[in-house]
C-alpha cells in the first residue's frame, strides 16, 4: 500500500515542474524503481493511472516504469552478484550462502525524464 504515497509524491513532484514551466500537459513520464525499494511496479502504474484523472496537464500522461536490478557484494566471499527481481528481504550469496549482504544498488526511485 505504500506505493499509494510514493505514487502520489511522484504526482506532485511532477506537477511542481508543471508549474514551474508552465508546462500545459505531459505525454511521457519515465522512472526508475530499484528492486530493493519493495515497490511494485504494477501497483505504482495501476495508482497513477487511478490518479492522474485528477490532473488536467496528466489526463493523457504514459507512465514508463523500468526496473533497475540490485547490486550485492557479499560481506563473507567478497563477490558482487545482481539481483534483479523484486525482493523484501536479502537474498543468499549465490556463492557461498552468505547472508551478510551489502547492498551496492537497487535502493533508486527516480524521475528519468518529462516528455512534454
């Protein structure tokens, strides 16, 4: 439920440009969402197309959603390995086991571009 909030967030931040470049409607939004921000891509595009209706200049606005693959590096072997499906928790070191886990990338939310 939490991709309620950060979708409404992405919302303003987005109308904040609208208004500060007296932008009149917004084609295309892109974002990044890192797999280890435990947002679901589907639930946040399901949110903004519930929201956007509220806003003239987003009636018409596609929503780009990519998600970006984590980075681990391994406390125990020192070995980096990508995770790139949506985790809750840490996974293994795929090799040695290890749960002892740096998390290197995958923590990003992140407007990529405004296409007007």
């Amino acid at each position: 439920m939490h991709e309620l909030s950060v979708t409404q967030s992405l919302i303003d931040l987005i109308l904040e440009e609208v208004e500060q470049r007296s932008i009149k409607s917004v084609k295309k939004v892109g974002i990044s969402v890192g797999v280890f921000t435990t947002f679901e891509p589907y639930a946040i595009n399901f949110y903004f197309e519930t929201l956007k209706t509220e806003y003239p200049p987003l009636e018409d606005t596609v929503l780009e959603i990519e998600l970006k693959p984590g980075v681990c590096r391994c406390q125990e072997c020192g070995k980096d390995f990508e995770v790139k499906e949506t985790v809750s928790n840490l996974p293994q070191c795929p090799h040695c086991g290890s749960i002892f886990l740096e998390i290197k990338e995958g923590r990003e939310f992140l407007i990529n571009y405004l296409e007007v």
